[in-house]
C-alpha cells in the first residue's frame, strides 16, 4: 500500500514540475523547483551527500551535490530521472519513507506561490491515513527537541499521540490537525501547516523555541 502512495506521490510531483516550471518557488526556503528537483535526485542516485540531509557535518556535501547536480543537468531531465523512479537499491525500501517525503515536496510546490490550502480530505485519506501510522513510530523522534513541555499530537478523528510525556512541574502542548497538517508541521513547515496548536504559554513558548524534525 504505501509502496502505492509513494509512487502516486512521485508521479504527482513530476506534474507539478511539469507544469509549474523550474523557477516556481517552494516551501523549502531559497529553492525553487529546479533546487527541489535537484535534491530528490541526490537524495536517491547520491547516497553519500544524501547523508548530509541528516548528518549536520556532511551537510555541506548535499548542498555541493545540489549545486553540481543543476549546473550538469537541465531541469527537463531531472525530472524525468525521478518519474523513471527509483534506482534498485531503493525500490525495495521504497514504501517505507518515500510516500512520507513525497508527500512532503508535493506539498512544498504546491503551497510555494502562498496558497496553503490542503488537498480535499477524501481525495487523499488513504495518504493520511499512512501518515499518522508514521506519526505514530516517529513522533518522538520529530519532537526531540522540545524541552520544558509535554506533546500531544491530534488527528481531525480525535485519534491521540502522545508524542513527549510531560515532566514534573510541565504543561502539554496540543497539535491539532489533519495527519498530513501535522506531518508537515513537524517538518519544519509550521507557517504552511494548517493546524491549532494549544497549550499554556509556558507550553507554547516551549514549542516554539524548538526545533522540530530529524
């Protein structure tokens, strides 16, 4: 199922390229299209400055491989790298992070011009229905970094992760959305993000000072 979403995904950010253009701006900040194109590229075809993307230290190589990657390749044939798909050493894991990244990208061209409307609920349930399971084995993770505040994290059904257990003398921080809402705010996309967030102000300040994401 996910490798299914994954793939939807891919083929629905190759359109979006397509019909946007490489200097359409994203979410990501000072990228346009072709930068973004540039990355998902090296993301898969370049394991080494792909490691940069997590690893503070290599960063500087992902950046590099970004900027050597455009300056080789046209925006047309970036595309098309990434609708051909993955190469074979991702396919088998491809279902297990790329529908989440995909979604993620799709969702920086399609809000990079300052529309932030979501896709309509129905047309995507089974997306967000896969991105709250990955909440659900990653929140923890995403939320590291808050300090002085417990974590809530809150579908439109109601449904609850308890992403950060309060600690003694703490408040808890409500994050209330759509799955694919708070995935993206947890990403770093906060300003994007169509979500309430509700706490004490002790408990909002220590949201809002931390950084979120792996």
């Amino acid at each position: 199922m996910t490798k299914a979403l994954a793939l939807a995904e891919r083929a629905q950010i190759c359109d979006l390229f397509t019909e946007l253009g490489p200097d359409h701006p994203t979410l990501c900040e000072g990228w346009t299209n072709y930068h973004l194109a540039a990355h998902l590229v090296v993301r898969e075809w370049n394991p080494v400055a792909a490691a940069g993307i997590v690893v503070a230290p290599l960063a500087g190589l992902h950046d590099k491989a970004i900027a050597k990657t455009m300056q080789r390749r046209g925006f047309e044939q970036l595309v098309s790298r990434i609708r051909k798909g993955a190469p074979p050493w991702w396919k088998p894991v491809e279902g297990l992070t790329n529908f989440v990244e995909y979604f993620i990208h799709v969702e920086d061209v399609r809000r990079g011009a300052g529309d932030h409307t979501p896709r309509p609920a129905d047309g995507i349930a089974d997306l967000e229905a896969a991105l709250w399971k990955a909440l659900e084995r990653g929140a923890k993770l995403a939320v590291r970094g808050v300090k002085g505040a417990g974590v809530d994290l809150v579908d439109d059904h109601g449904d609850v992760i308890h992403a950060r257990a309060a600690g003694p003398g703490e408040d808890v921080v409500t994050i209330t959305g759509r799955p694919g809402e708070v995935q993206l705010y947890l990403v770093g996309r906060r300003a994007a993000a169509q979500v309430s967030i509700d706490g004490s102000p002790a408990a909002l300040a220590a949201l809002d000072a931390a950084k979120l994401g792996i």
